[in-house]
C-alpha cells in the first residue's frame, strides 16, 4: 500500500512539474517584458513571433542563469536577436531567473513603431 501511495504521488507530482502554459507577450517598441521562472526547476518554451513589420529587434536581459536560442547568457548579459512574421525562438530560465525582453529596432529598420506578439510555450 505504501509503494502505491508513493507511485501515486511521484506521478501526480511529475505530470504536475511538466504541465505546460501557452502565454502570450505583447512586446510595445522599448517597452520590457519580463519571463520570471519562480518554480524549483528550469522551464524552457519555443515562441512564435507575430509582427506587421518586415522584422524586428528583440533584446533579452538575464537576471540567473537562462539562455536564447541555445546561447547561454548569466546575470547582466544581454542578446539581441532579429526575427520575421513568423519566427520561432527558444527560451529557457533555471529556478530563480528572469528574462526581460525588450522589441528595438532592427538593424535595418527607421522606426520602431508597431506592437509585435511573441506567442509562447513553456
């Protein structure tokens, strides 16, 4: 009884520690969005970007230890990355760490004007 009790347990509590949340960022021009990971472990999510511009610059702040798209990045580092209509992007933040993500400008681009939406899955 107590080996049941306990596999029940594990299993309510791993299937409870993989959920996953769909979010959504509304990412204004020079405006910061902020990722804050308050669980014990690492989540990590794939976004989609939506924009009417022909593409945009998104600029990612770590407070922990997380990374962007592969590149690990610790407490002050910073990331820019230009992305389309369309786009995905890989997020992940360990236990304790937020990620702050602001839309700039690309590279290319004369202003920054338009509202761009990063639809998430972690």
């Amino acid at each position: 009884m107590q080996k049941l009790l306990s596999a029940l347990l594990f299993s309510l509590l791993s299937s409870q520690a993989y959920a996953s949340v769909d979010y959504d960022f509304l990412l204004q021009p020079e405006r910061t969005e902020k990722l804050s990971n308050q669980l014990w472990w690492a989540v990590s999510g794939n976004c989609t970007i939506e924009t009417t511009e022909k593409q945009i610059g998104l600029d990612f702040k770590v407070d922990g230890v997380g990374s962007i798209d592969g590149k690990n990045l610790t407490s002050g580092k910073h990331t820019k990355i230009i992305v389309k209509n369309g786009d995905r992007f890989k997020l992940s933040a360990n236990s304790g760490t937020s990620i702050e993500i602001t839309k700039v400008k690309a590279d290319n681009q004369s202003s920054n004007i338009a509202t761009a939406i990063a639809h998430c899955h972690m």
